[in-house]
C-alpha cells in the first residue's frame, strides 16, 4: 500500500520503519504509536530526502524534545565552526537542529547537514529567500517566497518554520494593539513589512494549499511559526498572540486534510502564571497538535543567564503538555552563541525536558533518577557520572576539590550522612572523628 507522508500511512494502518523506531524509543506499542501520528498528536519529521536520520517523535505524551538553533550569518560566517556546534550538541542528546543560516552558503550548510546530521533538520525558509535571491525585501514576489520552501523541500529538510498565521488581518489587528516590543519574530517581521510595503496578502497564508502540496509531496512536517509571539513579559497572552493562535488552529485542520504533520510553535517570553493557561489553550484550540515552545523566559531581567530563565519556563510548559523545547543560550539577546553556550543551553533544556517529563509520568523518565538516587546511596562515583545528564562537568567538580576520604566529598568528609547512615544500619560503629 502505497502512502505520501507519516500521516497517511498512520490513517492507512500501515506501521512504518519510522514509527517503529520511535516506538522502541519511547517504549511504545508501535500499534499505539500509529494511532497517534494518525490523529496529529504525535509528529515524526522525516524528509523521504533525509537518508541519515535517525527518527524521533515529537508529542506531549512522549519524552519532550529539544531543538537547538545555530547558523551562519554576516556578522559569523564560519561554516566548520557552525558544523562543529552541530556534532557537538548531536553528541550531547540534542535531537533536532534548526539552521537559521541567514548570510552566504546558506545551501551548502543545509545540504551537508542532511547528508551527514542523524538529528532532525529544520529551518525557516523565509531567511534564505532574501540571501538566495539577492534583492530589496519588498522586490521579492509570492511566487519566490514558496520557491524558497520548496528549495528546502527538496534539500531534505524534515520541518519548516512558516509565518502563515500573520496575515493582513491579524497585520491590521496588531497595529490597532500596539505592544511594548512589537513583533519580535524575526521571520514574522520580514513578512510583516512585506505586507506593508506590497499591499499584498502573507503569500503562505494565501496560497497554503500549495505550500501545503509541497509539504506532502515530501513529507515535510509545518511548524506553524507564531509571528507575534510575545517578546517581553508585558505583551504575553494579549489579543494578537491569541487570534494567531487561532488561526493557526484553522491551518492545523486544512494541513490534516492533506495528510500533511503539523506542529505549533509558541511563546516567547511569558510570565510562570500565565504558562499552564497558555499550554491549555494551544491543546484546545489547536486541536492537540504537538506544541514548540521557545523557552519560554519567565523573565526579563536576565540578558547572560536566559538559559535558567527559559529552563523554568519550559519545565513548566512542557509538565503542562508541550512537546518540543527550543533551547536558549546564556548568549541570548546579546550575540551568536558559542560552543560554549550551546553547551549550556542545551544542559539548561534537556534539565527542563527531562523534570517535565517526571511530572507528566512520561514511561520510563523517573527510572532514571531512581538510579542516580541508588548510586549515590551507595557511594558509587563511577555511577554517579555514568548517570550524570553532564559527566564532564560533575567529574571536573570533583577533581577540583579531593577529599581526604575518597568515598566522601569535601562538603561533609566523615559527617557524609550516606555513608554514616549506611554503616550504622549495617551494625557498623560510626566515630567521625576518630577515623
């Protein structure tokens, strides 16, 4: 039996390589697994052109994903450096990468990372039409802007960001509800003033049922870009944010239509009240399609440290029923990140992701503190940094500073309560200073 996409094959009771790989992952019955990606709870972005991928699920009943975003762009234009970000944050447990390349050899960039990247591939087709074609932002027409995603198409891109929420209506609406920080959506605000300058519809929202065929033909998954998500605490939850919102559910639906994945991208920078609303509302509107948070940042105070303030947000959001955490870096609002950085955003996220999942009894997530807890009772250093989410970090820590009693540390030495306690319920006699 012949299908298309993921979707289609669900719908058709067909379990693909793809579904039954992520169903060993996830500890699923495959037949379980089907259902969900039938339904468009469960997205599995895989690209027929992508041949070393290496398959995830992306659902909020799943262990939450992690994507990390990196790129080229005028300012940095070091293309092994970008490629060495991407094996590095493969290697520490990221499953997507997102190139938001936006200067020069954008397509060997691209085109490398589908040969060579076993994680899940994204971009924002929207940057690239302005590097591929060369001109004034208002010069370039709607027959360009969907040549440019199908350009990535059929690079092998296994989802794609597209703003088609933002069209002249939901334009008209955010210039009658100014915000503090407008539209901080850097693909949302390159179609904003697009509009503006033309007089012309969002082209992906006008001719979404082709962009739609180019997804399908492919087996793209659409991440439907949220253009006005928040970018301050200020503006969260205001009436544009929500009308996008719906709007994106509408689109949700038609991409269903056509057997074509969908998941949806949200906030931005939010306050923690307001996440668990927020996460609700998306499930309801958007019809259960997997929700893609950008931290959220609880706060916005902290330029050098929004990796923690993402990590709170996106622990929230994602113990709430989102799916897919964009990492953010300590480099955030301030320059492009550096391996450095990457490093941390990514530890900052998969910490996130890995607290929600506990919260949402996601199979098999506390198994794993379980066995760190047991190592530690046990006083099993080794242990402790097998299991470690960042074995280098914790084993650095501890060279730094040697105990006097190798099976202590140099906070407690002989007043370690595991070690004391151990002993004394093995019928030991415990004599702290005399030992």
């Amino acid at each position: 039996m012949e299908y298309k996409t993921q979707m289609e094959a669900a719908r058709k009771g067909i379990l693909t390589a793809q579904m039954k790989k992520v169903a060993l992952k996830e500890a699923y019955e495959p037949e379980e697994l089907r259902k969900l990606v039938a339904c468009g709870k469960v997205a599995i972005p895989c690209n027929i052109r992508h041949k070393c991928l290496s398959p995830n699920g992306i659902g909020s009943m799943l262990k939450t994903k992690i994507n990390v975003n990196l790129g080229i762009s005028r300012d940095c234009r070091d293309l092994d450096a970008e490629y060495e970000k991407v094996e590095a944050a493969v290697a520490m447990g990221a499953e997507s990468i997102m190139d938001l390349s936006n200067f020069g050899r954008t397509r060997d960039f691209r085109t490398k990372l589908i040969k060579e990247c076993p994680a899940i591939i994204g971009t924002v087709p929207v940057y690239d039409a302005v590097v591929y074609y060369h001109k004034a932002l208002k010069e370039i027409t709607a027959r360009e802007w969907l040549d440019a995603a199908r350009m990535h198409a059929e690079d092998g891109v296994d989802f794609m960001t597209i703003h088609c929420g933002l069209n002249r209506s939901l334009a008209q609406r955010f210039k009658e509800n100014r915000r503090l920080t407008n539209i901080v959506s850097r693909g949302g605000s390159m179609l904003f003033a697009w509009m503006e300058m033309t007089g012309n519809e969002n082209p992906f929202y006008e001719y979404y049922d082709e962009l739609l065929a180019i997804c399908r033909e492919y087996d793209v998954t659409l991440s439907l870009g949220d253009a006005c998500r928040p970018g301050c605490i200020a503006d969260a939850t205001d009436a544009v944010q929500v009308e996008e919102l719906i709007t994106l559910g509408k689109l949700t639906k038609r991409a269903w239509e056509k057997d074509v994945q969908v998941i949806i991208e949200g906030p931005g920078h939010m306050p923690l009240d307001q996440i668990e609303a927020n996460m609700k509302l998306q499930q309801s509107v958007c019809h259960g399609a997997p929700f893609y948070v950008l931290g959220p940042l609880v706060t916005d105070v902290a330029p050098g440290y929004d990796h923690i303030t993402a990590a709170i947000g996106g622990a929230m959001a994602a113990a709430s029923g989102a799916a897919f955490l964009c990492y953010v870096t300590p480099a955030e609002h301030l320059r492009l990140p550096d391996l450095n950085d990457m490093k941390e955003g990514i530890i900052a996220s998969r910490i996130a992701a890995h607290a929600a999942d506990i919260a949402k009894g996601v199979k098999g997530a506390a198994d794993w503190d379980h066995e760190m807890s047991l190592a530690r009772k046990n006083l099993d250093w080794d242990g402790m940094f097998r299991l470690c989410i960042d074995p280098d970090k914790a084993k650095a820590y501890r060279a730094s500073s040697r105990p006097e009693k190798e099976d202590t540390c140099t906070m407690c030495g002989n007043m370690c309560a595991l070690k004391n306690m151990n002993r004394i319920l093995d019928g030991e006699t415990v004599s702290i200073f005399d030992e």
